[in-house]
C-alpha cells in the first residue's frame, strides 16, 4: 500500500471538487466530485485519541489545565509523538519546541504542507480548543497513510507549543524572537527560553526552525469555533475567511481621589463613573455600525480601590476586533474622540495606551474555495465567517497561503470546562481537511 | 491662679451667649456676651504643638503615615501624654488604649464633659485630621488652667486611639466589643486586641474603661471639615447637624465570561457592562431628589479579568451616605428596582450583601445652638452642615449629648498630604470649642 500512489485520475476528482465555489464560477458546471472518489476519516479513533489526550491536566470539575510548559504539557506532548508515529511519521522536535511528524512527497523538490493546531490549554479550559485540530490533522495524515495515498508535496503535522500564552511556537517558527520576548514569563512560571528548552527545543538556534517566506506551499488548521454562530444557526462547517486583527489599550482614567462622605455629588471628579459611562459608551460605538466588529472592556481597577473613598484613577483595558483594520483603527478613533466628551462632563482625563496590535490575517481566497468544495462534497452545511479568536494560522499567514476550517462550540462556550463539540462533528472536520488538503496538494 | 473660680456672674454671661441662637427665640433679646469676658486660646502654642505633632510618621511628599498601633501612632502618642501633663492635667491610659488627660470640677458630683478626638492618620494622610480636634482639646484645657477657671463638671480631654480604622478606642468606650471585633486585624497587620496592648491598654478587662449611659454630661469634638462646602461658601466655623448613617453593600453582578473575540455583541452577557449602567445608575439615582445624600462606587473587580475575556462576574462596593437613615433606604429601594431592569438588560443578575450598616447620629439641639452662638460672639461666620465622614463622635452619641465644630479644608481634600486648615481657622476653632465648653458646663 505504501507504494501506491495519488493518481492522476483520483487529483483530477479532487481538483474539481474546488470549483463549485462561487468564487469561481467560470468552472461552476465541473462534475461534482463523487464522495466514494476520496477515503474518509476514521472517526471512531479520531475520538479516541482525543479521549486519551483527555487525561493530561484532567481536571476534577471537567476540562483541562494543561498550561504550555507544565509537566501535564509535556506528558501529553509526549502521547502526541507515540500517536504520530504510530501513523507512520517522522517524528522530531524543532528548535522551537514544536513537534514535527513528516511525510515524504512524490515530488521532494516541492515546498512542504502544514496541516497542524496545539494542544496546550488556557488554565481550567476545555477538552477541544486546539486539540481537535491536533488529533484531526494526526488522523488525515493516519488515514492517507492507510490509504496508500502519497501527496505531492511534502506534509508535514505540526503540534505548535504554547499557542494559549501567545502563539509562541508558530511565532518562533516564522520570526525572529527578541531577547525580550525569550525572556517573557510564561503562566507556567518559565519564560519561553525556559519553555523551549523544558519540550526539548533548542532556544539558542531558533534559526534552524525559522521559516523562510516561500517555503511552505500553504498551512491548514482544523479548529473549534469557539463562538456560537454554526451551532445557532445549526451549520456543521465554518469556512473561515479570516482572522481578526486585534488591538488592546490600557486606559487610564484620572479624575481626583476624596472621601465619599464629605464630597458633594457635584465636586466629585470621580474617575469610576467617567469609567463607567465609556464602557457603556464603547458598546454603543460598536454596536452603532452593521458587522461582526467586537469590543471589550474585560479588566479594570479603581484606585484607592476603597468602598468610602471616590476613585481618584481607574485603569481598564479596551480591546476591539475585526477582519478589517482601517475599521478597528475608525472605531478608536470614533471611542477616543466620545472619551474626551465623556471625561469631561466631571474634569476626568483619558490616557490611551496600546499594547497589542495583531493584524487581521485573511485566509487564502483558493484555499476558501476548497474547504467550501470539500464541504459541499461531503454533504456537509456551511458558512462563511471570520475567526474572532487568534490561531496560529495568522503566524503561517506571514509566509505562506492558509486556510482554516471550524466545527461547531456548543452555545459557542470556549476556553471553560463546558467546551463540547460533537463526535459526528469532529470527524466532518477532519473529513473536511483531509479534503481540502488534496485539493491544494493537487493545485499549489 | 488654679484656686480661681469660674464665677456664677461669669456662668451667666456664658450661658447668655447660648441663647442669640434663633433656636430659642423666645431668648433672643438677651444681652449678648461681651467678648472679653472669656478667655481665648493660645493660637501660637496651639498650632506649634501641631507642628511638633506632624514630626510622627511624616511623609516625605507631604502630610503623615500614622497608622493605629505602629511604631509613629505609639511615639506620637507618647508626646500627647507629655503636652497633656504640661497642661496640668491627670494623665492616664484606659484599658482600650484611649489618652485620659483629666481635671477635676467643682462639683464632683456632676458627670464629666468630654472633649477630645484622634491622632492617628490613614496610610498616607493628612496633617489635620483628628489632630486638629487633639490638640485643640488640649489646648482648651490649658486655656482654661492658665485662666484658672474650673468647669463645674469634670473635664477629661481623650485621644481615642484608631479613628481611622473604625473608631475602635471610642467603640470599645461606649460598647462590648465581641470577641471577633477584638480579633480583627487592623492595617497595622495587629488584631485590635494586640494593638490595645501595644497602646498600654488592658483588652482583658474593657468593662473597666466602658462608659454607661448617663455617665458622660456631653461631649465635644472639633475636626476639620473634610469637605469643601466652608471653603467655597467662606465660612470660618461649620456647627454640625449631625454624623450621617453610612451602608456599604458588596454587590455582584453575575452574566456570562466568554471569548472576547468569538462571542457577538448581541450574544454577550457581559457583567462589565451592566457594572457600567448601574454605576452610571446609581449618580443619576442618589443626584436626583434635593439634598446632601451621596453615593459611591469605590471598588470594582471583573472576574477573571482579562483583555480578551467578557466579564462574567462584577463586584463592586455601593455606600449610601445621609443625615436621615429612611432616606437612605429609600433611595437604595430605588437603586436595587432599577438594578434589576438594567440587569435584565443583558441577562444580567444582581446580589446585594450588606456589610456596613452605622445608623445616624444628629448632634445635641442644645449644643449646636451654643456653638452657633459661641461662633457669633466670637465674630465668626458660620453655617450649619452634616458631617460626611464618621467620627468618634458618633459612638459618644450613644450614651451622652454631643456636638461636633467644624473649620474649613482647603478645597475640601482630606485623608491626603494635601489636606490643609489655616492656622487662624484652627485657632477659631479651638476658642469656639472652649467657649461652647463653658456654655455646655453652665447649662447642663
């Protein structure tokens, strides 16, 4: 089985399974590929490798705390490793800590395919962010293998380390870490110096793992939702046109502290109230124009910090996201622009300090077209929608063309112990990528 | 000089002094008292002594760290018991740690008037709170020794200890502190067990030191105002009216955390901004009827409190201040019926706990109108007010008539190193003190 190899005949099948996007109309009459034309998942051991993965950072409540560099990381690090062998990789550790499994191509001059997700978890997370899109892309290479399908280009599953903390893995494999961001402690305790070395990584020769532009003919990620649009509107494929870019400030609001007894209403200048008419403020400006753009006020601190005495200075954070940044950009401007207003109505003043700028990722329009097709083929409903949520797909967008694929978040809860997506859910997925990869192996 | 009589002719022309006050006007033609018939205080000497008192726990930036039971609040207390002794006065320390500097009456039958206030500050306070109104006791009781005048009643000047951090020394004076009251840790890091014993006071047996009903004819206090309303209005003496009740309650706000990034603005049931509208409620609640009612949100925490995370969880602190217990229910009534609305705004839910719970305490009718008239014979401007801010003051008004004396702060700012009281209004208040004290000791 080993010997044999990806036809002609069945590319040409796959190939045509692109075309029924609407994006590409001119070819919009190609045959349908039939379904029988491509193996499928086996999605009774996709789900069982994730119910072993299960047991590394278990935690009592349900869910997982399997924080990048933990001893329950590198544990389940380790079953990831048995389980790519197992489907008959290659496996090795890159400088950057990543774990790599590797299949040949029939044509070794052709740059690799990444197919890959993470499997480390935000403290007291779920069982399925990340993991689905690790064991789903171990399972496509699994099946492949079983199949005697060799592809075209080189295919690589990539686990990247420490997605949670910041993406530190797919970063570390397609930048230059500074000295400064080595040194970052981790929630683990270690900096990700510290961290790579801890998973068996080389920090000191980052430059063998790095990434050249060019150098990967195209990276897909499996994915949970992790918000509630295809469970609300009962689609079992998200097609996802993109990661938003994110920006975050700290905001310093500085009013005058005085004691809440013997201040009138009206000499306070009271830095919680001007805080709490921008937050009411930052909802209406978001929600004023049509689109999916968020924002949010998740932290905040009144200082004193007392039940008697009138905040003198809060401090929160503002975030906003969208696929768009010339629309982020707008939306700040339109909230700092009110915020002066607003401070003003009790002698309040603003400061806006920025700390996060991702820029918005947009996935390949080709590689969308095939994930829709490979839908489309397999029977499965879907839609179009962006990723609100950072992947380390938008480190990949740098050097190469990338595509994500979401399954659905029950009531789109993530990041908790109640995360759940469905068995027949998981398998579509990974139906889905496996898919989707022939057809880029066959037209990149 | 000390065998010196306050003579009945005396007697009379203080208490003639009472009755300017419009409260009794069926008295209102009675001669007004010439003002050299009462001796004034030493305004040079009263304001050294504060200038000797600032030496403990002072601030490099300005004003005094002199937190109860440390180190400052123990050495400065040391230099009251010396100014008191150089006042001719009995110096002693009771069994809750309280100063006792006393002089005996003519009549010692006769109850003893207190008069008195504190000297220990918060972390990082002012030169002027509790210390005005110490040294100001004092320097009345030397007044009256240098004019040799002997009050009919006992006199006792009293530094209560800890004001700051809930008027333990007058609390343990005027009550049964419970066993978990004792066991509180103050912000010294001591329980007020352990400090009482630092302060040379016998917690083992308080019932010794405690004051029953009737025991006290009155008690005086002179303060600073802590708020701006003498400043603004350019009034030299405030009578106070009374100490307003004061509720704190913890509320919680419970919605839903989600992923900032993938939950839609319409699916969020974000406990931040429902923190916001309720904050921005509770102004428009408590500025809406007349009155010098006030309403704080001091502290604000949003669980689990980061960038990228709704709040699903809010708790901040609400405290509703006034002279008139009803009217502080009432707007609370008001504030929890609208709570709900704006909860249900967004699926939002609110608890409130109650954890502060001090009734009002109105001043002696009587007093107000000697001090008024005491202020009036002096030359002084006035104008009645509430005290904001809780004092010592409060606790006495449960076992005796007290009343209270207020002297401007610039700009109203207190509890800070910028709290400021002029020398002059500082000395105003100290003879407004020692006069009221001869009104209150002829006619009670």
């Amino acid at each position: 089985m080993s010997s044999h190899q990806w036809s002609r005949r069945e590319f040409g099948t796959a190939v045509a399974g692109i075309f029924g996007a609407s994006l590409l109309p001119r070819l919009a009459h190609a045959q349908p590929a039939p379904r029988w034309a491509l193996p499928n998942v086996n999605g009774a051991r996709l789900n069982a490798h994730l119910e072993q993965l299960h047991a590394f950072g278990k935690n009592p409540q349900g869910g997982v705390s399997r924080v990048a560099y933990t001893d329950a990381d590198r544990d389940a690090r380790v079953l990831v490793q048995q389980l790519l062998r197992d489907a008959k990789l290659d496996v090795s550790i890159d400088a950057a800590g990543n774990i790599i499994g590797r299949r040949a191509g029939s044509d070794p001059s052709r740059p690799c395919i990444i197919i890959g997700s993470h499997i480390d978890s935000v403290p007291e997370g779920g069982n399925y962010d990340g993991q689905v899109g690790s064991m789903g892309a171990i399972e496509v290479a699994q099946t492949l293998g079983e199949a005697g399908i060799t592809t075209r280009h080189p295919l690589e599953v990539v686990i990247w380390q420490n997605e949670e903390g910041g993406l530190w893995g797919s970063h570390a494999a397609t930048a230059v870490l500074t000295e400064a961001e080595l040194n970052t402690v981790s929630r683990s305790g270690k900096t990700i110096r510290e961290g790579i070395t801890f998973l068996g990584g080389d920090p000191a020769h980052l430059e063998r793992t790095r990434r050249a532009k060019g150098s990967v003919a195209a990276y897909l990620e499996l994915h949970i939702e992790q918000g509630g649009t295809l469970d609300q509107q009962k689609q079992q494929i998200g097609v996802v046109e993109g990661i938003v870019g994110i920006k975050q400030w700290e905001v310093t609001i500085t009013g005058f502290a005085n004691h809440a007894g013997t201040t009138a209403m009206g000499e306070r200048r009271d830095a919680m109230l001007t805080a709490a008419r921008f937050t009411e403020m930052v909802n209406r400006v978001i929600r004023a124009t049509p689109g999916r753009q968020v924002g949010t006020v998740g932290r905040i601190q009144a200082f004193p910090g007392a039940p008697n005495v009138i905040p003198g200075k809060v401090v929160l954070t503002l975030e906003i996201r969208d696929l768009d940044g010339k629309k982020i950009d707008a939306m700040f401007a339109r909230i700092k622009a009110e915020s002066t207003k607003v401070g003003a109505m009790n002698d309040t003043a603003f400061e806006f300090h920025q700390f996060t700028d991702n820029i918005p990722a947009p996935t390949d329009l080709r590689i969308r077209a095939m994930v829709a097709a490979s839908a489309r083929e397999l029977g499965l409903s879907h839609i179009t929608l962006p990723s609100g949520a950072g992947h380390d797909a938008q480190d990949l967008a740098q050097i190469c063309p990338v595509g994500m694929i979401f399954v659905p978040s029950l009531k789109g809860i993530s990041h908790a112990p109640a995360e759940y997506s469905a068995p027949e859910d998981i398998t579509n997925g990974a139906n889905v990528l496996l898919h989707t990869l022939l057809k880029v192996d066959a037209a990149f």
